[in-house]
C-alpha cells in the first residue's frame, strides 16, 4: 500500500514468513497497557467514482444544457404561476397549531442545519401565520435527509370512525404474535372421525375364514385388520365392526368405500343413516378412489406373502402382529407412526430377546421367531411401499374436460355385470360414443349424457374416458346390446309377506320383496300398487295368501316385532356404544390436558 505522507510518498508491505493471527479487543487492550504496540491503522476500501460514470448520449447531452437551470439548487420561493397550491378551508375552521413531534438529538441538529440552509437561500422565509404543522425527516437512499412537511384535516369522528381508529392504532402500535392455545383447557385430537373400509378376499381357509377386513383412520392412518367367514353378510359386517370399531373409537362421522354389495346394501345404508354417518363411495371400476386402504391391502397382503409361503393356512396367526407393525412402523405422510398420532407418545418397545435366556423351551422358541418376524415385517413394509409408489406413478396420467365436450367412454364386459354376457367379449369393442358431458363430479370423474334406458351408472373416472377427435372415417357406437333395455334395474325373485297397513284415512297393501342378487336381510316393502305398475310381467297369484280382515292388525303387529327382531342384532350394540359415548364425554378420543 501506498500513500503520500508530508510531500513523501510511503510505502507499507507486509514481511514474508510471519504468521499473522487475529486477536480480539482484550488483548489488544492488554498490548496497549504494556506499550507493545507502536501505531494502530484502519483500513478503508475507497473506490472511485469515475468508474461508475456511463457515458451520455449527445443528444440527452444537449438537452441538459438547454435546461440546465431546472437542475439547479432553489435560491428563492418559487415564482408565481397559473395553478399554485393552496389548501382550502371551510368557514368558521379554527387555526391548525400542531406541537412538533420529538426528535432525537442527532435528528434535531440536522433540522436545524437544513433550516439555515433554506434561509440563507431564500427557499423559506420567516413567517408569524397562526397556522403550524410539524416537520419530518426522511432519509434518501444516498444518506441525505429530506424535509417533509405534514398537514392534518379535520373529519367528524363518529363511533364507527371511532374504532376503526382505534383498531388501526393497535395494529401499528403492537406486534403480530401468534396467540398461545390455553393449556389448561382439554382439546381433542380429532381421529377416527373419518374412516375408510375394503375387503381382502380369497385367502387360504383357516377354521372357514378367508375375509379380511380393513378399516383405516384416515387422518392418523392407524389401521385395524379384521377376520371374517367366507360367507359374510351386511348384517355380519356390522356385527364385527361394532365389536372392533366402535367400542374403541366410537361412530364414525364419514366411511368411505367401495361399491361392494355388502356397502351397497340397502341394510347397510339404513344403519349407519340412522347412525348419523355419511357413506362415500368410490368411482366405479377405478379403486384408485379409495387408494389409502387399496395401498394398505397390498401392504398387509405382502406381510402374510413372506411368513406363510411354505404354510399358507397360518395367515390368520401373523395378522396381529401385521396390525402391530403396520400401526407402529414410520409414516412418510405423517411424518411418524400412526400409534404416536392416536395416543400422543412413542409406541412402547418390544424388548428383543437374547437367545437362551429362559429354561422354558417352549418360551425361548416363540419368542425368538417373534422377533425374527417383525424385524422381517418392518423391512417388507418400507420396500412395498416404495415398490407401489414407483408403479403407480409410472400409469398416471393429468387429463382435464370441460362441460360440453365430447369423450369416447371405455367399457369392460367381462368386469361390468350389467352389461349383457356375450361371446368372446375379450375382443369385442373397448371404447363406445361420442357422448356428451354433463358435470364434473368431483377432480377425477364426470358425468356423461348416456342414453336414457341405460343400465350404468353414468359416472366415469377420468382413466375410463377419451377425448373425441372429429373424424369422416369414424363411425359413432351406440352401448352393446342389453345394456339399454327399457327394463328395471332390479328384477324381484320372490314376494315373502303381505301386509296391511294404515296410511292416514286409508288401508294400503304392501308386499315384502325378495330381489334378484340381493341378500334376504335387504328386502323391502312396496306397495302392491307400485309393484304392478313396474313389473306387470310378474304374476302374483297364488304368491301368498292375503290374510283375513280380523287378522289385519294381529298380522300387521307380529310383522313389525319379527322386523325389529331382525335388527336388534346390530342396532342395540350401536345405540348402547353411542349413549356411552354421549355421556362419557371422550367420544372415544384421546383427551390431553
């Protein structure tokens, strides 16, 4: 570096091999007390401003040379033109005297400083009005100060004025913080409120059973794995999920299924209405809807696929443990175990077992292979999901309609019932239309403008529908045959009872009908009347008898104790866990305090 110091120039360069060490103010002060220290210099970078100058266009040159007295620094109050500022004032106004504001002491001699200035230059005069108003200070971005002057006008402050004043000078006075939740109140964390079902079917027979049932938590993901009879019915289904729901969690607000018949029935949907509970159902033929508990299927299906190869029989040994770990393994979309969401603290370890450690064999065996399993469980768990995750991802796809336009819509014979069998329907026709859409149900399904007499439902998943590209060559396919007869959904298989009821000042004869593909518990009563009109095919004669006018009321009495027999069965359970729940006040969830 160097430097000119009384007309001689100086140069200071650092020495080579001396090691140089930063050291903190202590220890400069204790070099300076010990008068170790010869000179202490401050280092300053300086650039210059030449090197900041742009070159001017000689145009804009000129111009600044013809104006030049526009850039020029104020030596006198501005001449008298055709429009000057003023501030009007109504009659009878009292004169403005505004107190100046508090400065600091730096701010206060810089005021004085540019006052000075303006009287030395002319800009401001002195002045004896009885009007005043204080001043601010404004800082520039090249570290100036600019003089800012403030005005107050006068409005009637009335109450709503009032507090909107008030509220404004909260908000500028006082910080944003976030308000702290009151520990000393009980909150609950809102789990098994909304809950999702599905059926695995056609495992190994195990004391004639070859159902799971899985019921999945949608918010905490914590799940439960139910066994059931090959032959189960809604009114079973019910039975179990009572036993191992609701007594543990309560009802539910919200299930969310597929259109399985057992779902679909009409016992089914009766119960849980009266339940106070929503039924959500999923697009038909797309079980991506209900993707949470199809992904917790495969997962727990791959569990049993590892311990039972060799012993197929014995999954309903390893399901326990399967729930066990399901609900104790880490979840990335939580962020932690399903246990740890429901109870609120870590799930309690399983001590491992140290080979040996007992006398018992029988005890030494089984828990060894006990922690074998879930250590196997756990790793089976991370990798399926990673390997579904990868598959499914690979098959998605964003496609959007709008109202109005026109899509080509893929059918499956041999997967969808109603539609008529036929012959080699592998290689029949995959995609029929054009047809039109009518609304979109949902973010991925939307409802087409079928035909009339349709036999289908006319909501699709958007993976069931094409776009249709106008084309001479492309001739439009009406619904194969059977699909669009003018015939009920539903055909009745068998007329079971008759009764009669009283409906206000009238006799009306119903009939209980047993339908077609329906379980016995979901028959219902129709009106005799309604049933000729929409299956006059029907013969009812010779059916049942119709019963005498004397036995009409003893009749109509035994008919409504066997109905209410009927679904004692499930209904009591249901209504004792809910009038527990009511009054216990958890409604089956964890309270923290």
């Amino acid at each position: 570096m160097e430097f000119c110091l009384a007309g001689q120039q100086v140069k200071l360069q650092g020495e080579k091999g001396i090691y140089n060490q930063e050291i903190q103010l202590h220890q400069l002060r204790r070099l300076t007390t010990k008068k170790e220290v010869a000179y202490c210099y401050q280092l300053i970078s300086i650039t210059s401003d030449s090197q900041h100058l742009v070159a001017v266009p000689p145009k804009i040159q000129e111009l600044l040379e013809e104006f030049k007295h526009v850039f020029e620094s104020p030596k006198q109050l501005p001449p008298q033109r055709h429009n000057d500022h003023q501030i009007y004032l109504q009659t009878e106004t009292a004169s403005i005297n505004v107190k100046p504001y508090r400065y600091p002491h730096y701010q206060k001699s810089e005021i004085e400083k540019l006052v000075k200035e303006m009287l030395e230059s002319g800009v401001i005069r002195p002045s004896h009005s009885p009007f005043s108003s204080p001043v601010l200070l404004v800082k520039k971005k090249d570290g100036t100060w600019r003089f800012c002057s403030t005005t107050k006008r006068c409005f009637p402050m009335d109450t709503e004025a009032q507090n909107a004043f008030e509220a404004l000078k909260v908000a500028v006075t006082k910080a944003p913080v976030l308000s702290l939740p009151d520990f000393k109140k009980p909150f609950v964390v809102e789990t098994w409120e909304e809950i999702t079902m599905d059926f695995i079917i056609g495992l190994p027979s195990l004391g004639g059973k070859t159902v799971i049932m899985v019921v999945v938590d949608r918010l905490s993901k914590y799940a439960h794995f139910s066994a059931l009879h090959r032959d189960f019915s809604a009114n079973k289904v019910a039975s179990i999920f009572v036993a191992d729901i609701c007594h543990l969690h309560g009802i539910p607000k919200s299930i969310v299924t597929d259109r399985d018949k057992v779902f679909m029935s009409i016992f089914w949907r009766e119960l849980f209405r009266l339940s106070g509970t929503k039924l959500h159902y999923s697009t038909a033929y797309h079980p991506e809807t209900n993707g949470q508990t199809e992904v917790t299927n495969r997962g727990l299906e791959q569990y049993l696929r590892c311990f039972t190869m060799e012993s197929p029989t014995a999954w309903l040994t390893y399901l326990p443990w399967a729930e066990l770990s399901y609900n104790t393994s880490y979840h990335s979309a939580i962020g932690c175990s399903p246990f740890q969401v429901l109870y609120g603290r870590l799930p309690p370890p399983i001590h491992s077992y140290e080979d040996n450690s007992t006398s018992v064999e029988a005890v030494d065996v089984m828990l060894s292979q006990r922690d074998a399993m879930l250590r196997q469980l756990k790793e089976n768990l991370h990798r399926t999901r990673h390997r579904m995750k990868q598959q499914a991802d690979k098959k998605r796809r964003d496609l959007q309609f709008k109202v109005g336009d026109r899509v080509l819509v893929k059918l499956q014979p041999y997967r969808q019932s109603s539609l008529k069998r036929q012959t080699y329907s592998k290689l029949r026709r995959r995609y029929y239309g054009p047809y039109e859409i009518l609304e979109r149900v949902g973010s991925v399904a939307y409802r087409l403008a079928l035909p009339n007499p349709s036999r289908i439902h006319p909501v699709f998943h958007v993976s069931l529908l094409k776009p249709y590209k106008q084309n001479p060559r492309f001739h439009p396919t009406q619904l194969p045959e059977g699909l669009a007869e003018g015939q009920p959904l539903v055909q009745p298989l068998a007329i079971l009872r008759k009764r009669m009821v009283h409906q206000e000042s009238r006799v009306e004869e119903q009939l209980l009908v047993q339908w077609e593909g329906w379980n016995p518990e979901d028959s219902t009563w129709i009106p005799t009347i309604e049933f000729r009109r929409a299956y006059p095919q029907f013969d009812l004669e010779d059916k049942v008898d119709l019963p005498r006018r004397k036995e009409i009321d003893t009749d109509l009495n035994a008919v409504t104790s066997e109905e209410m027999n009927d679904m004692n069965e499930v209904i009591f359970p249901l209504l004792l866990s809910l009038h527990f729940l009511l009054f216990s006040g958890s409604c089956g969830h964890p309270t923290i305090a």
